[in-house]
C-alpha cells in the first residue's frame, strides 16, 4: 500500500484530470501500455476495487500498489506531461504542477526519471548507465546522416557533418543557419521561438531560461564546429567524437520537438488543395492506397522524423470528427502524410472520438480507407480493436 496522502492524491487527481473517469487524454489501450512499459498491469482485478474506468483503476493502483511502483508511475506521467507539452498539449497543466507531481514521486522513493519511450513513435532519445559508461541514443535524422563516417571509423567527419544537420534544421525553421543570428550573442533574440518551440513567447521565467540555455547550446555547436571547419581532417578520439555527436543531437532535439505553425500551415493547406482537385467518387479510389499523395510536394522539412513526429501529434490533439465529412476526411489525410509515426493508441484514440454533430448525424467520413492504408503500410501498429472496427465497417 503506497503513502499517497489525501493531500497528494487530491492534487494528483486535480493535475491528471481524473474526472469522469478518465487520465490526462489516455485511452484504455495507451493506458495499458503505459504501465506496460513499467512492467505492471493496470487492468489487473487488484486494481478494480473502485471501478473499471481509467482514473478508477490508478485510484485502486494508488491504494494496493508499492511505493515504488506508485512512484515509478508517477515519474513516468511527469515525463509523459513534458513531453507532450513541448508539442503544444495539456496548456492547462502549470508547470508548479508538474513540480509538485514530481515531488510527491520522489518523497515516495521512487525513481524520478521517466521510462524511454518506445522506438516507433517516441519523440526523445534514451539512454543507459552502466557505472561510467553511457549508452545513449542519438537522433536517428543525425544517426542516418552521419551512419556511414561512423562505420568506416572517420570520426572527425563525423562530427563536423552532425554540426551541419543541426545548422540546416536552423535554416529550415528559422531561415538562419547561424546561431548567433537565431539567438543573437546573449541567446536573448525571441523572434523565432515559434518556429523553434512551438510558442512565441515563454509562459514563466523559467521556461524562458530554458529556451535561452537552448540557445548558448546551439551558439556552442556554432563555435565547436567553426574550428573543425577551419581545420584540416584529423584523427579523432572515438570516445571524444561521441561526446561531440551526443551534444549535437541534444541541439537538434531540443528545437525539433514543436511544430512550425508556417510548416504546418503549409502541408495543410497542400492537403486541402489535394482534396478539393477530386471528386468524392474518385477521390476514394486513390485514398485508401495513398497514391493521392504521389501528386503532393511536401516540405523538406517532412524529411525529419520529428517534424513528422510533432505533426502527427498535433493532428491527433486536434482530430475533430463530429463536424463534417470534409473535415474528417482531412484528419485522415493528413495521419497519411505522417503514417510512419501513427501508433497504434494514436489510431485507438481517434476510435474514441465521438462523431455525431449537435444535430445526431454522423460525421465520419475517411475511416476505413484510412485503416486500409495503414494495415497495407504498417499493418504492424494497429490494435484488434482497430482490427475488429475495420472489419466491421466492411461489413
């Protein structure tokens, strides 16, 4: 039984959004692999004493669960929180909040550091420590540039080329490769924080140091890669080369998590374009095999597994299936261009949207194509319950 108090559990309760029912924007099938990855089974009868909705099952977890696994859960759901609000989500959460959240996991005597994320879909990089020694994931837009100086063992090129991808994210984002044109010297220019973090302005002081310290680390990699660029190619230690590699893919991390309004607006508008040049009879035809999108130019900027990644996400918060077919239909599109980094709770959680308007007609227009695609493309995320919906829907 853990030691959540009355206290800590109405906050947590407060934070979470457990009303109703529900967690955060949780479905049952994301809920379970949440605690899944924490090697626990949050639909275990131990943990129906209160009922079998989601809040009702983390109410009975917090009564019979350890410590330690309360804690563990709670970290998670701090790690879970951050990263979803550096693409734009849960705005109502405060960061005091998330604070208090992660204190009342640490009093518990849990670990405070959130599990890594799954490889299809995640949106960070993991890590592990052994004594002294890292294992760390770098950026896989970094990795797969720079994969082949790595295997023929040319580290300082290497280096040099993990410098210029996060250089050429700058300039896809901001029009600026140079940092000190970005940020300015004194990391202090906020002109383009929406193009880099998602908002044009920080909401408290200390999101504000944070995207300062964001740009002296960019205006380093500068720096660092101005003297390998005016050097001549010489030998470099290999652990020394992952140093140089690592920080590099931290800067490119750090600015390619939010979506670009501009980008997004952009690839919208596209979509809309696309859709508007087919009749609805032969629009069909083409959508379901996705040979629609062989007609559409995308943004370089779609290279990127995070844009994509942040997009996705954005698309997902958005989805609104209840108000026309046309705006259905644009969901879906708009999950294709993106399909590589559509996870199987992104596609339970859209089946959990309603889609009757006020009147009680039926919006939904797209589904089955869509699911079509997606178990020809990545027949490898979808849940049985998309399964069974698709089946039914062919009925």
């Amino acid at each position: 039984m853990s030691r959540l108090s009355i206290t800590d559990k109405t906050l947590l309760e407060a934070v979470l959004s457990m009303g109703g029912g529900y967690l955060l924007d949780f479905t049952n099938s994301s809920i379970g692999q949440f605690f899944d990855d924490l090697g626990l089974n949050i639909f275990d009868d131990q943990y129906a004493e209160y009922g079998t909705s989601k809040a009702q099952r983390v109410r009975g977890f917090w009564k019979v669960g350890s410590d330690e696994d309360v804690a563990r859960s709670l970290a998670a759901l701090v790690g879970y929180i951050a990263a979803k609000k550096l693409t734009g989500s849960f705005p109502e959460i405060a960061d005091e909040q998330v604070t208090k959240v992660r204190e009342i996991a640490t009093s518990l005597g849990g670990a405070t550091a959130a599990p890594a994320a799954s490889s299809h879909g995640s949106i960070s990089t993991e890590a592990t420590v052994t004594a002294n020694r890292i294992s760390i994931e770098i950026h896989e837009d970094i990795y797969d540039h720079i994969k082949r100086y790595l295997d023929s063992g040319d580290h300082f090129h290497a280096v040099e080329e993990s410098y210029k991808v996060v250089r050429e994210a700058l300039r896809q984002l901001t029009g600026e490769e140079a940092a000190h044109k970005v940020f300015n010297e004194n990391a202090q220019n906020q002109r383009h924080y929406a193009a880099l973090f998602g908002k044009a302005t920080p909401t408290a002081q200390a999101e504000g140091d944070f995207f300062r310290g964001v740009g002296y680390l960019h205006l380093g990699i500068q720096f660092l890669r101005n003297e390998k660029a005016h050097s001549l190619a010489t030998f470099v230690e290999p652990n020394l080369a992952i140093h140089y590699i690592s920080l590099a893919s931290l800067a490119y991390d750090l600015i390619t998590r939010s979506v670009n309004p501009a980008i997004a607006a952009e690839v919208e508008q596209l979509i809309g374009t696309a859709r508007g040049s087919y009749s609805a009879t032969a629009f069909y035809r083409v959508f379901a095999n996705g040979k629609w999108m062989e007609r559409l130019t995308l943004p370089p900027a779609l290279a990127s597994r995070s844009t994509r990644r942040a997009l996705k996400q954005k698309w997902i918060d958005e989805a609104d299936l209840s108000r026309s077919w046309n705006t259905s239909e644009a969901v879906f599109m708009r999950l294709q261009t993106v399909a590589s980094e559509v996870m199987g709770e992104d596609i339970d959680r859209l089946l959990d949207l309603p889609t009757k308007d006020s009147y009680g007609n039926d919006q939904l227009a797209g589904l089955e194509p869509f699911l079509d695609f997606m178990v020809e493309r990545h027949p490898e995320v979808l849940s049985d319950r998309a399964k069974e919906r698709l089946a039914e829907l062919k009925e």
